[in-house]
C-alpha cells in the first residue's frame, strides 16, 4: 500500500516505515465527531484526533498534540458554508479537550497533507465540550467554544492566502453563563444582514438562549426560548429559508435529554418607532399560543415561534442536524427542509414535513442491535446528503448510504471500527495472516487485511473481520496458541480465571474470503462448531454446533425482531465482504471451550510456547506465593508447573525460539530464566538464574529468534541486551543509549541467521517508536563459535505523525519466513491512546 503523503518516517541507513493500518474506536461523548466540507470525518481517540474518508472506509491518519481526551471537533469551512468551498483548497479543523486546550490543524483537500496549525490561548479551566462557528467572509471565520467552567468565547480566524495559508486566532469576546454551565451551541448569520450574527446555546437550565452580535465579537442576549424540559444536549441553525411569498425565516432546531425535538422558526420585519408599540393582533389564534419572543438585531426586528414538536425517540435526544445546504446555478444556497436526529434508543431518524399538510413526520428510521442499552451520541450528514454517519457507546461508528434510484433505500457502509478503551496487548496468528487485540473496553476483535475478489490486484483494506469475545471484564492480555489443529488463543482479564477460545467453522471461511488464502487446516469437517451466542447470564460464550443449525434457522427466521431490546440468537455468517458493526457484535463470537482455575489475582501475563504444547500464566502480586507463574499443558488443559522466583507482578513472559527456556521479567526489577522441557507427565522446570537487571519497573522483554540473546526494557528509559551462556548464567553484553522515555515494549525480529542480524523494535511511554539493528554475538546454532562483539545501532525513528499518542503496550513482529533482509516487515503495536496500527518496515 502505498504511503500517504508524510506518512513515511524518516529513515536512517536506507530503512523506512509506512502506515499499512489504523483501528481505533470514537471517544464516547457528545460533539467529538465532525464530518467537513472537504470530505473527511474528524475524531477525537483518546488524546488524537483522528480523519477517516467515508469513502475508503479507514482512518487516514491521527493527529498528535492534545494532552488530554479530545470531546468536540469542528471543521471551517463548515458544510453549511457551501458558497465558500468552492475550489477551496485548505480546510482547518479545530479540536478542543478535557483540559480546556483547543487546537487548530490545517488539512490540505485531496493532498492527504496534514499539520498543527497553531494552539489557542488558553481561555477555559475546564474541558471543551462544544465549537461552533461559520465563516463570515472568504478568509475570516467566527466561532465560539464553550466549557463546563461556566464560560462561552468567541474568536476569529483569519487566513493570510498570501503565505500559504497560514493562520491567525484571537479572542474577541468571553460571556460568563453562570453555575449552569451551556454544553451546546450552533452560530448563524441573520438573514437579510450579512454583518449580524445570533448564537444559540442550551445547556443545564433547559432553556434556549439567544444572543446577537457582529463580527466584533459582542454578543448580547436577545430572548430565551422555553418548552424543554431536561438539559438541552443539540443546537443547529438552518441557512435562511424563504417560505412562500415570506420573507426569509431562520429555523433552529433543539434537542434535549426530554426525548423531543423542537423547531424555532425566526421571522424578519423591519424595525419602525410604530411597531416598536404596537401590541399584538386582538384575535387569538392558533399561533398565538406557539408564538415566543420578539428580539431586535440590527435594523430588523424577528418573531420566534415554535414551527413543530417531534416526538418519536424514547430516550435522550443528544444530537440533531439540518441537512446541509445544497449549490444551485446561479451560486445560490438551497436549504432542504429535512433534520438528522440521533438518541441514545439506538435510533437515527430523519423528520421532513409533509408535503400535502406541512406537518414534519419521520420519514427514515435506521438504527443498530447492540448488546449495551445504550445508544447513540450523535449523528452526522455527508455533505450532499446522500449518507448518514453515527456514533455511539461502545466507540462505534454506523454508517447508512441512500443507494435508491426512485425511493429512499438506506444500506449499511464499510466504517473504521478499533477499540474504545486502551488496548492492552495483541498477538499475529499462527501464520501472521491476521491479527488478534484484547483491551480495557472487554473485547476481544481480529483484525486482517481484505482483499478484493474482483480484482485481487486493487488497494489492500485492513478491516475487522471478527469479534470473538466480548466479556464482563477488561482484558489484560493475550496469547495465540501455536502449533497445528483450530485456531485457539487465551486470554486473561480482571478476574482469576483463563479463558480459551476455538476458531468457529464460519469464521476459518470468512477468513478464506478475506485473504484469498487456503487456510493451514485444510479439513473444515474436524471443525463442527459454526458459532456462539452470547449467553444470558454469566460470561461463556455457548457453541452453535453444526448439526444443529436447522432446528435454529426457524426461531431466527424473522429478520426485525419486534422490539430492540429483544436479543436476538446469533447468526453465524460466512461473509463475502467486510462485515458490519451489528454483524461483528452478534454474529462473530468465537465458543469458550476451557477455563484455567489456579491464580489468587486478576491475569495479567500469557504467552505460548511455539510448539504450542504449553501455555505461561502470571496475575497481579504483591507478594511470592502470588507471583507464580503457572504452565498449563495445551490440549488436556492441566496445571503442570508452577515457577517460583518474583515477589511482585510478572509483567511479561516469552519463551526463546526452540522452546528450552522461559524469560520472564517483573515489577521486582528482576529478570528471571527458566529452563523448560516438555515431557509425557506435563513439563520439567528449573530456575537457571535470577537477577536484578535494571533500577525501575522491568515492563518488556523479547527473544532475539536465531539464539539465546535476550533484551529487557524498562522504566529507567533503558534496554539491555542479555545472553544465557552455558544454561548456567545470563551474561550482559550491552546497554543501549538512555531513550526519552520509560520503556515499555520490545519486539525482536531476525533478518540474518548467518550474521546473527535483528531489529529490535522499542515502543515508549510518550507512544513513540524506534527500531535498532542488532547483529553480532553468538548464534544458538553454532555454539561452538567463538562469539563476535555485540553491534548495535539506531535504523530509523519514527515520525510523531505515525506513532501512539500514549503508552505503547504492546509491539509484535509478524512471522516471516522470508531470510531476504530486503523483504517487507510488518510491525503491529497497540497503546493507551485506543489505537491499534500496523507499519509495513522496508528500505526505502
């Protein structure tokens, strides 16, 4: 894949990185999600913001910056300023976070070029929680941001087209709301008067409030608009419509947390001293009793009135959206007269008026089955209308294409999907054909490379293709179970007890579809399990067994269960193409086939050996007894070991390429290594040495795969490399330059037998990523050698661009059979910033 432009580190000694992969869930809170004008949707993951293209259907990059999780995006131009789009080349975007910092980027249209533009002065103490704005000429935008310390700013941007494009924030003005803090805004330009301005924010007193003012910055509150009666979570001004042979009408649309929808109509008239006076019409009406406040802005006065009252959700209402504008000839401005509402029932509908009667009716319902009873945090339009995106509780993202020629037919589109909670740690299969990550949001998904069957030859997409387990507990860690039979991995969570999962005969052909690969068990009929179900209660996964199928299909005929909250049985589906969200939480469990009693605490440590006979286990300990690791013997499933050495935590476990020892490093600041032998009664074990190998916390280790070299990582921002000499002792052969950080990931990869030649790659606290050349010492192959010196050396950095934004957690090499040093590698990493990536690794 080739790419994107500065998305290739920069390399040292001809060796360079490119982004091959980005999954990452959406941070579960109101505002975070913006689509732009340009065509990307911006997000906040945890502390990056990250652009997917809906067309594509994959993140493009992340961007770095923020320290702490970003809550609100906002593109400028926005979609509503269709006029000024036009041939427009440069797109920012603003993010704002839980820190109260709000940041600018510039995002060149159609270059995938990406940069930090510029932080704002810092105006709120508390988290950013909702940016609107417009522009009110080619080259100056308003907006205003507001925050839960109780304040609402309003600032300029200014563009220089002369230097590029270059940037200019200010401040023009801040109003303080008070103790009930305003969490939703939405800015407009007031028809008839290019230079006035009216800002609506709701928030925590369940009142509309509406101010004007012009481009200065002064905004003054004309009227407060009641009727809701909960927190007011979405505010959105339509351009100006013209109704008839009205004048042209401003409508707002609010939503709130009391399940309904309003629509504000505000109606122009000029001012005159008689007017001013004259009481309202003698005759009562109908619309005097939804007529509200009359405010003056400017040269004209403007009547609100309540247009319509949609109700139809059945629970918060959190995000509502006009359509946005579209260009007619004649560079006119036409606004729809259609509204995007998005509610925590899981439901997104669109609400149009009738044409006959004028009354608004929902006229699309679209929605998602999930296993959370929680729904959605907002919904978004494409900027012409022809999609809608959503996203909800658990970090995903739903998108629906209108692909009817003479109705409305709204389909489900390929989105980006990851976790949305730190994810904690990742193994490659067997074969390296895909990739398995657990994390703190208690999933467990897989992750591979799709390739198209029309032409094999096209673009290759990373997509989700699985969702093997989803728990009541975060999960810890992870280790695929090598060898030959099914599929199978362990995983360990917050709770005392392994758990091991067998491959689902759909998924072993789902997998077939995706990578266009025969797979490396070739007889699918020793695989008698077609899926699993999520049980009612408890935390198994139940097997859907083969045969009996039939007897099932019947119960799960009917395609819309009557209600949402009826959980349906899981269907388990070969698919053809990527699968959907619903799809991969309901149909893509993997059966829980064994659990391993033993440890006192919650698991913290796995890994296999790679002969896949024995599986190491290691939990939370703050004492001896508790540190034990434990081996189970795979297959019977039995505890045939039990190491002593650390007193505290064992944070990482691997076993040395031909399976005859096991390093295992700690909280303790030990290392220690074990010798193991497989034997016919379970496993013979001995402690070969143990030894205080650095000053701080020991949170990595890795194998180099040609011998009997070692390395550890630590907080002390150091890496040592070790070497078990005469199954006796470990030798210290060298330590490399101190990092810039704690150390907290290593993978070891080999490049040359003969020369004894790796790359250890070194993930960081601050989610950067180095790789170092290790070639020299002695080969397990040839012990009989005289060693040669130990060389070591920096082959490529980074760029921030590529990186984490957090703790990396976890760094994987995948397999390779290839002995050609210029062969491809593939890196996959996974972090606290959410994200999980993988890097193709080649000679640039």
């Amino acid at each position: 894949m080739p790419p994107a432009a500065g998305e290739l580190a920069g390399a040292r000694g001809g060796v360079g990185a490119e982004r091959v992969f980005i999954g990452a869930g959406c941070n579960r809170v109101v505002n975070n999600v913006s689509w732009g004008a340009c065509g990307l949707v911006a997000f906040g993951a945890q502390n990056a913001v990250a652009l997917f293209s809906p067309s594509r259907g994959e993140i493009v990059t992340t961007l770095p910056g923020h320290k702490a999780a970003v809550n609100c995006t906002l593109w400028l131009p926005t979609k509503k300023d269709v006029l000024r789009v036009q041939h427009r080349e440069t797109h920012y975007l603003l993010s704002g976070s839980s820190d109260g910092a709000i940041m600018a980027w510039k995002i060149g249209s159609g270059k995938d070029e990406w940069s930090h533009a510029l932080q704002l002065p810092v105006m709120h103490k508390k988290g950013v929680t909702c940016l609107a704005g417009r522009m009110v000429s080619d080259t100056v935008s308003i907006f205003a941001s507001t925050s839960s310390d109780g304040m609402v700013v309003i600032w300029e941007m200014a563009v220089d087209p002369t230097t590029g494009g270059s940037c200019k924030v200010s401040c023009l003005h801040s109003l303080s709301i008070g103790l009930k803090p305003m969490v939703s805004l939405s800015l407009a330009v007031l028809p008839e008067q290019e230079g006035c301005l009216i800002l609506a924010m709701g928030g925590l007193d369940h009142k509309v409030h509406i101010y004007c003012g012009d481009q200065s910055g002064k905004f003054i509150k004309a009227c407060e608009l009641k009727g809701h009666s909960d927190w007011i979570r979405s505010l959105d001004f339509s351009l100006p419509v013209m109704m008839g042979t009205e004048k042209h009408s401003l409508f707002l649309v609010s939503s709130s947390q009391d399940k309904t929808i309003r629509i504000w109509k505000m109606t122009s008239d000029s001012v005159s001293s008689s007017s001013m006076v004259q009481p309202r019409k003698e005759n009562i009406g109908m619309a005097s009793y939804i007529e509200g406040p009359l405010f003056v802005a400017g040269n004209a006065s403007y009547q609100v009135s309540l247009e319509s009252l949609l109700v139809g959700h059945e629970d918060w209402v959190y995000s509502v959206e006009w359509q946005p504008p579209t260009l007619l000839l004649g560079a006119e401005a036409h606004q729809p007269m259609s509204i995007l509402s998005a509610s925590m029932d899981k439901m997104m509908m669109i609400w149009r008026p009738e044409k006959t009667t004028g009354l608004w009716i929902n006229s699309v319902t679209v929605g998602e089955l999930s296993h959370s009873a929680l729904g959605f945090y907002g919904g978004h339009w494409e900027p012409d209308g022809k999609s809608i995106l959503a996203h909800g509780y658990g970090g995903f993202f739903h998108m629906w294409r209108d692909v009817g020629q003479d109705s409305e037919n709204w389909q489900p589109q390929i989105v980006p999907s990851g976790h949305f909670a730190p994810v904690s740690d990742l193994t490659w299969s067997r074969s390296g054909e895909y990739l398995l990550t657990v994390s703190h949001d208690q999933t467990a998904r897989i992750f591979a490379p799709w390739r198209s069957h029309v032409n094999p030859g096209d673009v290759i997409c990373w997509r989700e293709i699985a969702r093997p387990q989803i728990h009541g507990h975060d999960i810890n860690c992870v280790a695929f179970i090598h060898g030959t039979g099914n599929h199978r991995f362990v995983c360990g969570a917050d709770e005392k007890v392994s758990r091991v999962f067998e491959a689902t005969l759909s998924f072993l052909r789902t997998l077939q579809e995706a990578t266009l690969l025969k797979p490396d068990n070739e007889d699918f009929d020793d695989v008698q399990v077609l899926g699993a179900n999520m049980s009612a209660l408890g935390l198994s996964q139940k097997p859907i067994y083969t045969h009996g199928v039939k007897e099932s299909k019947s119960s799960t005929s009917n395609d819309c269960p009557d209600s949402m909250e009826t959980i349906p049985d899981a269907v388990p589906t070969v698919f053809t193409e990527p699968p959907v969200e619903d799809q991969l939480a309901w149909n893509t469990l993997w059966p829980e086939s064994h659990k391993l009693y033993g440890h006192g605490n919650e698991l913290f440590s796995l890994c296999c050996d790679h002969a896949g006979k024995l599986v190491a286990s290691s939990c939370k300990a703050q004492s001896a007894p508790v540190a034990e690791i434990w081996l189970w013997e795979v297959g019977t499933w039995k505890a045939v070991g039990r190491l002593q050495s650390h007193t505290l935590t064992v944070t990482q476990m691997e076993f040395s390429s031909d399976n005859a020892f096991l390093l295992s490093v700690s909280r303790d600041r030990h290392l220690s290594v074990f010798s193991i032998k497989k034997t016919e009664e379970g496993a013979q074990h001995h402690l070969v040495t143990k030894h205080e190998a650095h000053k701080r916390i020991i949170w990595a280790c890795s194998w180099n795969p040609f011998g009997y070299e070692f390395a550890t990582g630590s907080r002390d921002k150091t890496v040592k490399i070790w070497q078990v000499q005469d199954a006796s002792s470990v030798k210290l052969l060298t330590t490399l330059p101190q990092f810039r950080d704690s150390v907290t990931a290593l993978s070891w990869t080999g490049r040359d037998r003969s020369r004894n030649a790796g790359i250890i790659a070194v993930g960081m606290d601050n989610g950067l990523i180095e790789l170092w050349s290790v070639s020299g010492g002695r080969a397990a192959s040839d012990s009989s050698a005289e060693p040669s010196a130990l060389s070591v050396a920096c082959m490529l950095r980074f760029d921030p661009l590529l990186c984490h934004v957090s703790t990396v957690h976890r760094l994987r090499w995948q397999k390779s059979d290839s002995t050609d040093e210029k062969s491809a590698l593939e890196l996959a990493s996974c972090g606290a910033d959410h994200c999980v990536r993988v890097f193709a690794v080649c000679d640039s």
